[in-house]
C-alpha cells in the first residue's frame, strides 16, 4: 500500500473544511511583530499589539496616540507588508481599539 505526501493532501483539505482564510489571518498575525519592527523600530512592540483580524480588518490596541498618527500615516506601506508573504490582499485597513 502506497502512501500519499501530506503535502499533497494537505492543501485539499484545508480548502474543504474552510479554513483557509483563517490560516492565512494567523500567518499575518505571527509576521506582524517583524514588519512592524521593520517600519516603526523595535519599541513600537511596547506600545502596540495585534489583536486580531476580522472581515479584512486588523484590529491593533495602541498605548500611543502618536504612533497610532504614524501607523495612520504609513498605513498602504504596513499593509502591504504585512499581506505580501501571502502573495494577495487579506487584510484591507487598521482599526484601532
């Protein structure tokens, strides 16, 4: 009996059971520290935090109105970032809580 690569199989069945979607938000989330590091420096990690992604939205709590200013104003550059290891646009605008 032959057996068949999870990697051929895996792909299959993360499609039937839905959940696609919600691998590629976890992705962005893990990435999330590393490109904001890369935009804004190594304290921003202090002062903000991925909370989740909903519908396209990614929700931040931000401890500083500047950097919320800063992250408004490099928002088209940190989304992009965050979305290209994923070759496609999952989420779409930052919403801060």
């Amino acid at each position: 009996m032959a057996f068949t690569p999870i990697k051929k199989i895996l792909p299959k069945s993360v499609k039937t059971a839905g959940i696609g979607g919600k691998l590629d938000e976890d992705k962005i989330l893990a990435h999330f520290e590393e490109v904001a590091v890369k935009i804004f420096g190594e304290s921003v990690l202090k002062k903000m935090k991925a909370l989740h992604i909903k519908e396209g939205t990614l929700y931040l709590a931000c401890l500083s109105e500047l950097l919320s200013e800063q992250i408004k104003n490099q928002e088209r550059r940190f989304l992009f970032e965050l979305n290209r290891p994923l070759g496609r646009s999952v989420i779409e605008k930052i919403k801060f809580l």
